[in-house]
C-alpha cells in the first residue's frame, strides 16, 4: 500500500503523488509516516520534509504548516516550499552564511525582534540549503 502526499502551499502545489515513506520536521522532532498510520494532525517547523515516492528520497524544503494524515492520505498545508532539486546549492550555500552573519550581527545587539527575525530567516535558510543536498 501507499500513500498519497500532497504538499500545497499559497501559490503552487509542491508535490502531488504517490509515496511509500514520508518524514515530515514537526514542531517536536521529526515524524515518519508509513501506510496504515493513525490519523494525526500536526504542526509542523521549518525544516526539511523528505518523500521516498520509489527507491530513491526526495527533500522538500517545508516553511511551516500543518499536516493531515487520514487513510492513507498525507495532506500538508505550508506558509512556503521548495523541492531540494530546484533550488541551486551554491546559492543556497549563499544565502545560509548571510543569514548566519545577519544573526551574529543581531546578537551583538538590544533589539529582541530583529534577532528573532534573523533566527527564523537563518532556519529558512538552513532547511533550504539542506534541501538542495547541502550540509550542515
């Protein structure tokens, strides 16, 4: 048996297809779903979802959402994703050391909500990095 996955976010659906393994990055630690799971909604954090449609795994940069998962069928509404074979490594390579230098910045600072903001930026920037196959 497999499952159905669908990942939507606001302007396009991510993925929609078959899959016999998905782990999703829920708000408490990371979450594999099999065929036959119980039904489940849950939260899920910026990170990295990863589908294994076959053989092979396929990364998905998830920011933030929530999941449905009801007979066999996994639902997962996101603020924003990104297939990892979409986005190109070195400039996602890129954008992680800028948004790690823009956090170290904010911490050397007073102002509590430009160093949240750097934080969540530096969390988007890491699972998308992730994504395309890099490592940190």
């Amino acid at each position: 048996m497999t499952l159905t996955v669908r990942v939507i976010a606001p302007d396009k659906t991510v993925w929609d297809s078959d899959a016999e393994e998905v782990v999703l990055p829920s708000t408490t630690g990371q979450l594999g779903i099999l065929s036959g799971h119980a039904p489940l909604l849950t939260a899920l954090d910026t990170g990295v979802m990863r589908v294994r449609p076959g053989k092979d795994w396929v990364a998905i940069a998830l920011m933030g959402g929530f999941a449905e998962i009801e007979e066999n069928e996994v639902t997962i509404l996101v603020n924003g994703a990104e297939r990892g074979d979409k986005i190109d490594r070195d400039s996602a390579d890129n954008a992680y050391k800028e948004a790690e230098g823009r956090l170290q910045q904010a911490q050397n600072g007073d102002n509590l909500q430009e160093q949240m903001k750097a934080k969540q930026a530096l969390k988007r920037a890491r699972a998308r990095f992730q994504a395309a196959g890099g490592m940190v």
